[in-house]
C-alpha cells in the first residue's frame, strides 16, 4: 500500500458521492426557481434600458449582484438544497 509520509489512507465513509438527498421541499425549489427566472428577466431589462440610454460601462457593473443573485436561486432549485 502506497503511504505517504508514514500515514496510510483512511477508507472513504461514503463510497458513493453522487447521491445527493434533497433538504428543501417542492414549494421551496418552485420559490427559488421563481426568483432566479425574475431576477434574470429584471436583470435583462435593466441592462436593456442602461444600454438604450446610453450610460456608462461602469454602471452595469452594478447588476452582477443581480444575475448573481439569479444564478444562486436558480442552482439551488436545480440542485435540491
């Protein structure tokens, strides 16, 4: 057996890591996708309008807190947690 350093690895506790329990139910991952979708169309919208008008690069900036905050709701109802 290949040690390293004098220690021996430890057998995993879970052999199977892809198994993934849900901990939030199907109301909860509808809400979360809900919000994702919303924030990613607000999100659009907004950066259509600061487009449309012209404003500075440096202003869209501001709306990663949007989409990252679509993002997080929408991986978590994909992801069950």
């Amino acid at each position: 057996m290949l040690t390293v350093g004098g220690l021996q690895p430890q057998p995993e506790i879970n052999p199977r890591r892809d198994t993934c329990i849900a901990n939030i139910g199907p109301q909860e991952r509808a809400r979360r996708m809900r919000f994702g979708v919303i924030g990613l169309v607000v999100g659009a919208a907004l950066a259509a309008v600061m487009v449309a008008f012209g404003l500075d690069r440096w202003w869209r900036l501001g709306l990663f807190f949007v989409f990252a905050g679509a993002a997080t709701g929408i991986f978590q109802a994909l992801d069950k947690t």
